[in-house]
C-alpha cells in the first residue's frame, strides 16, 4: 500500500520542518517528505489541501480503563477516541483494576491493542506490588512484556524506604520512573485546591504543599539514586521552580502537566461542576499562568491529555463525592493548539510538546515524519472548529469541562502504521 | 453563568447560599419575615398560604433542631410536610441522590428542603431539576457540608436587624470554627451585602480556612483584641470530634483561649448582643454566665428563625 499525503503544510518539530510539501508512505513507513521516491506510485492519497500534517501525537496519559472498568470504558472506545484526536501512541497509567503489575496484564493489554487501527501502547508498569507502596514488582520481567516505565500512578508510597528502594532498582536497570507529586496525608479527603475558592464553597482543599513535600521527596531520593525521575501532571508554579531548580543541581528529571491546566485554574469549578474535579486539582490562577509559561518555555516537557473516562454515574453527585479526571484524547489537539495561539507561538514548537518531545521521555521511535520512521500521522484543519458535546466525543467518557464549548483544530485523518485509522475527512 | 438560585428575571427560583444574593432580595426576605413572627404570637398561629403544597424535608444528615423549624414554619404556611431522614432509608440501600429527587418528584413536590454533608449537593438538585424541565420545584438549602446554610445566616441577619435596627454601623465579631462552618459562610456574605461596617473573625489558625480574608473579613488569633468594641458576637459551635486531635489539644484550652467570658465580653458594647447558631457547648466555646445572660439573644434567634423560614418559604412557593 503506497499513499501520498497532498497539499498539506508538513509540520515535523523532530526535523525542523515547517513547508508545504506532500508526505510519501510505503508499507507503514515514512519514504518522502517533499520529494517522491523513484518509482512511487500511489494506490491511495488524502488530500489534505488548507491542513497540517505533523506526526501523529504522543500522549502521556491515557487511561484505557482495561482491565476492570470495562464499565467506564472499552479499548474500543477509546482507541476511537485516541484516532479521532490525532493520537498515534500513548502511555497508559497503571492503575487498572487488577494493576498492572504483573507481565500477564501487560501481555493481554499489549496483545488486545494489537488492531491496526489502535494506536501504539506503552504501559506503564506498576512500581509497587499493586500500587500499595510495599514490595517492588517484576521490573524486569514487566519491562520485557512491553512496560516502558514504571510509575504509580496517583498513588503515592508513603514509605520513603520503600521508594527509595524502588528508585534504586528502577535505576540498576536503568528503567525510567514515574511519579505523581502528591503527599496523601496533606490531600487527605482534600478536592479542591486549598485555596480561595475551596475556601468560598466550603471545600476540603489539597494544599500546594502537598505537591512540593512530595517533591522534594522524590527530587533528593532521585539524587540519591540517580534514577531517570519523570514527574507526571505537574500542577503549581512553585512546584515547577523546584524541578526546575533540581536540573540545574544535576538532577535528571523531566516533567509533563495536563492539558487541562494549562487552561482552566480553581474559579472554573464555579457552582460544584464535577467535570472540574480534577486530580491533581485545578490550582489558582498564577499557577496556571506558570506551567503555561512553562511549557512554552520548555521547563515542561510536554503535554499529555491525562486521559479518565469517568461514567455518569460517578459524576452526577456532589463535588466531593464525584470521581476525579476528565476525559481528553480527542482534546489534546484542539486544546494545546489553543494554549499555543494564545503564548503566540509558533505552530511547529506547540506540536513538538505533543509529538517528539513525549516521545523522547517514553524512549520511543515516535513523533517524527523522517524517512524510515513507522507513518504516524495526524492531518488537521487548524482552522475547522470541534464542537465538544456527547455526540462528537468518541470517548465513553462524556466527561470534560470544556463541553458545550467550540474548540479550534479538527483531525481530518490519523494514520498510523500507514493505516488510515481515522477518516474526518467528510464531516 | 447564572446565578443558579435566580431565574431569568433574576427573581428567587432557590434558596441555596447567601453569597451573591442582592441586597434587595435579603431585605425583602426579612421584611416579609416580620409579619410571620407576629403570627406566632397569636393563638392561631396558621396562615394558608402554602395550603395544598407539598414539600419534603430531606436530610441526609442528621439534625432535628433545623429539621423542626423548618416543619414548623411549613405548618403555620399549612403547606403538608414530608419528613425523610435518608441516611437511614434509600441511600443505605444504594440509591443515588438523583434517583431519589426523580423519585420524589414523581409524588408532585413543590419544593425540597436539603441538608447534605457534601458541599454543593443543593446545587447538584437544583441543576438536575433545571435540566429535566422541573424548575417549578424549589431547593431550599438547610445546610450543605461546609458551604452554607442560608436560612440560618438570614434568621440571623433578621435577628442583628431587630436588636440593632442598622447594619451599615456595625463591628461584628464571628468567634470559632469558621473553617467548618457553613454558617460562619453564610453569616460573611450576608454581613457583607448588608454593609456591615466591619466583620472579624476569631480564631486560632487550625479553624481558620486558606486565605478567609479574601471573604472580606478581618483575622484576629487574639479574642481579647478581636471583641473590642464589637456590637454583635456570632458564635460558633465546635463539633465534638473536632475538640480533641490535630486541630485543638483539648476543649479546656480551648475555652481557655477562644471561650466567651463574661470578662472578655466586657470588651465589646455594653449593648453588645450574643448570638449562637445552637446547639451550644457550654463551657466549651461558651461560658454559661454569657449563654444565659442579659446580652444573649440566642433563643429569640430560634424564634425569628421559624419566621424567616416562613417568609423563604412563601417567596418562592406561596403564589402571588
């Protein structure tokens, strides 16, 4: 199979290439940018006349909610999603329900995702024996059935031996780690941001402390080990000053933050919305205006859509009764072309924090349009609107605060291995 | 987005917090209240302007002092009254909050009086009820979690109005859990609206919440400092199970610093009143030289509290 991408503006950060050019695929693979190969010959093409095509994007975050909540939803449904919104490979958390922490999920999981039309899988393996911070897992073994990083999702491990310990092992293999900022006793039954409007309503709040405690936990023990530390959905100025602040001693870490935070802070919670129940939570306003600062600037890695479908169910209750996380694959896109419109940044460094930049932290061939690389390809209109509402999100998770909003940059086509795993083409 | 409580022509649909409620709409509230508490001063003491109007009394937490005020002031309306205590009915047996509002509805409610240990639950109702074309039934919020418990904060406004006859002069102190307490909430943005001259709280920092002077209130850790010259004492009642932990070592050292005196009420007016919202912890937050005496106004604040219920209640559901 042979297509040829025409008439699009080719946006590859990886390569530095901004042009309009036509983009040549032979067998899943990438054989010319710009200029066609002898010999190709198209048996199929997408006109992607007045849209970008960039790399397909690389997302952090996504939970797939397999196994064990089936109910929330399916692989099916969210690898739709994930094509929909232009994603080509993903990580998936570990928190799962059984975890994963054992290499016969993940060879299930891997093996479940295997359809051409599903994007790429990294699962992250679990840290700990079931996420409950007290026996390391099969590292080895869970990093030869497919994980690429071991993390523990929003749990935390309270003993710092335990991490400690963890990071060690991680390190003597040389297995990344992933972890979430979050001290449990300072979040304890926290919501909100602690802050003026959990104040206002009446709601139990997270202090920022909470991240920065945790941070500095992770920060020295990551000195001490020297384990590659990468810090998940990062939520606070002064948290972000501190990463920042331990690279320049040496540490290595990089970090990511959630595509709803780069827009939405404590007041978007407004009168109880359950769809901004987010954890970590959404913080003031000056902490916002930082990790958007911040990942312009690039003291944030990248931006990955922190993924959870969350069912009805567990959202329509009160604030604090309502299951945190908001579903976001299809918005990845539209949502970080708007954060970059509004810095007024260039359209190649917005991609790159959703294209090569995630994938060098997952250690993946991924992200880049170069000759020779797996066709990883999102086209978009970056002028088409996307209306969010129940009936355009693929996802099962209905759940986001930016419903009933219009949001600039429509997926017109994903491909991925070559294989024309979305076609937005006529709507 | 609008402020959920008012309809589009920004008239009363619910009672869910004071904040944002304007001023004319408070004041309308209180003098519609006025008339009611001279009812109860008759020998009959029930007027039919809820007659033939259902409204349920929802508590999904436990109270009978609220509970019972609000029966009583939908009695002496002769609205019929239904009484659930829901943690110990559908909830236990797996019924989400929706499923029963739906459920309720469906027996022709006209109106639902609320009290729920999650903040924002009146909320949640009042949304659901809008977005399934039954506006025509009203949410009364008889206290939700830590955000607000308007008819308290009003029967209280209602009772410094009666006492003091002016707002806009006075120094009011609110001495206590203000971190825990809807009421304190409730009280704060009243006093606001109404232009108090000055709102203190009184506090040590554990029941402080984050950045409270946003609210636009002063902080005082001193009692002796805060009552100064003050009119009005609100206090506020401190949970049993929050006496003794992480928040305060002990009640006695509590009282021992926070508790109201006699001698430190001397600080404040001579003709300070002493409100509390009940029920009291006697030598706990108050001494009971103060809880009984001539300053204190804290039974005739239940009294005005049936009224101003009364009055809540006929605004948004008794006709013309």
């Amino acid at each position: 199979m042979k297509i040829q991408i025409s008439n699009g503006r080719v946006i590859d950060p990886a390569n530095g290439i901004d042009q309009h050019a036509d983009v040549f695929i032979a067998d899943g693979i990438i054989v010319g940018v710009g200029k066609q190969p002898a010999g190709f010959e198209a048996n199929g093409s997408l006109d992607a006349s007045g849209c970008i095509v960039c790399p397909g994007l690389v997302d952090l975050s996504a939970r797939l909610r397999e196994p064990g909540y089936e109910y929330r939803a399916t692989l099916e449904s969210e690898m739709a999603a994930a094509a929909a919104g232009g994603v080509t490979s993903l990580a998936c958390p570990p928190d799962t329900d059984p975890p994963l922490d054992e290499p016969g999920l993940v060879e299930m999981l891997k093996h479940r995702a295997r359809l051409p039309e599903f994007a790429h899988v990294y699962p992250i393996g679990a840290l700990t024996e079931k996420l409950a911070g007290i026996n390391l897992t099969e590292m080895a073994e869970l990093a030869e059935a497919g994980c690429v990083a071991f993390g523990q999702a929003n749990t935390a491990i309270v003993d710092t031996q335990v991490l400690l310990r963890a990071m060690q092992y991680a390190a003597t293999f040389d297995f990344p780690v992933w972890m979430q900022a979050q001290d449990p006793f300072l979040a304890r039954l926290g919501v909100a941001h602690d802050g003026e409007v959990a104040t206002r309503l009446g709601l139990a709040g997270i202090p920022v402390a909470a991240e920065t405690i945790a941070l500095a936990t992770i920060l020295q023990l990551a000195r001490e080990t020297g384990a590659r530390i990468h810090l998940t959905r990062i939520s606070s100025a002064v948290g972000l000053e501190m990463i920042v602040a331990a690279r320049r001693s040496g540490i290595s870490a990089t970090c990511d933050v959630a595509v709803h935070h780069l827009h939405l802070c404590e007041h978007d919670i407004g009168y109880f919305d359950p769809h901004a129940r987010l954890d970590p939570p959404l913080r003031a306003q000056s902490d916002r205006d930082a990790l958007r600062r911040g990942l312009a600037d690039g003291s944030i890695n990248a931006v990955c859509s922190d993924h959870t479908p969350v069912d009805d169910d567990a959202k329509q209750v009160p604030f604090d009764e309502a299951e945190p996380g908001a579903t976001g694959l299809e918005l990845l896109l539209p949502l970080t072309l708007k954060w970059a419109s509004e810095m007024k940044l260039p359209l190649a460094q917005a991609l790159s924090r959703v294209t090569c930049d995630p994938a060098r932290i997952l250690g993946i061939e991924a992200g880049t349009l170069k000759i020779g690389a797996a066709a990883d390809v999102c086209v978009f209109d970056p002028q088409a609107a996307y209306p969010v509402n129940r009936a355009t999100l693929k996802s099962q998770g209905k759940n986001t605060p930016f419903l009933g909003l219009e949001l600039q940059g429509r997926v017109r086509g994903t491909l991925i291995d070559g294989h024309l795993a979305y076609d937005g083409s006529w709507s | 987005m609008r402020n959920p409580q008012l309809n589009s022509q920004g008239k009363l649909q619910h009672l869910l917090t004071t904040e944002g409620l304007p001023r004319d709409v408070i004041l309308a509230i209180l003098d519609a209240a006025a008339p009611f508490a001279e009812v109860a001063e008759r020998e009959v003491k029930k007027l039919p302007l809820m007659r033939g109007k259902s409204i349920f009394n929802l508590f999904f937490e436990n109270s009978t002092r609220t509970r019972t005020t609000f029966e009583i002031a939908a009695k002496r309306l002769s609205a019929d009254v239904i009484n659930l205590n829901i943690n110990t009915s559908s909830a236990a047996k797996g019924e989400t909050l929706l499923d029963t509002i739906d459920n309720l509805s469906a027996m022709q409610a006209d109106m639902f009086v609320v009290r729920h240990a999650s903040s924002g639950a009146p909320y949640l109702i009042a949304g659901h009820l809008a977005a399934t074309g039954r506006e025509h039934i009203h949410v009364v919020n008889a206290g939700d979690g830590r955000h607000a418990h308007p008819t308290q904060g009003l029967l209280d406004m209602y009772t410094i109005r009666h006492y003091k006859r002016t707002f806009t002069e006075l120094t009011v102190a609110i001495v206590g859990d203000v971190l825990h307490s809807r009421v304190a909430r409730s009280q704060i943005h009243a006093l606001t609206t109404l232009g108090v001259a000055e709102i203190r709280v009184i506090a040590p920092r554990t029941l402080l919440p984050t950045d409270v002077e946003r609210l636009g209130v002063h902080v005082f850790h001193n009692i002796d400092e805060g009552l100064q010259g003050v009119d009005v004492v609100m206090m506020l009642r401190l949970q049993n199970e929050r006496m003794q932990g992480a928040l305060l070592p002990s009640p006695q050292e509590y009282f021992k610093s926070y508790g109201l005196t006699p001698e430190r009420l001397a600080r404040a007016k001579p003709d300070a009143i002493v409100m509390h919202p009940g029920p009291m912890n006697r030598g706990v937050e108050i001494d009971s030289a103060v809880a009984d005496g001539s300053h204190a106004v804290i039974l005739p604040q239940v009294t005005f509290g049936i009224a101003v219920r009364m009055a809540v209640m006929s605004m948004l559901a008794g006709g013309s």
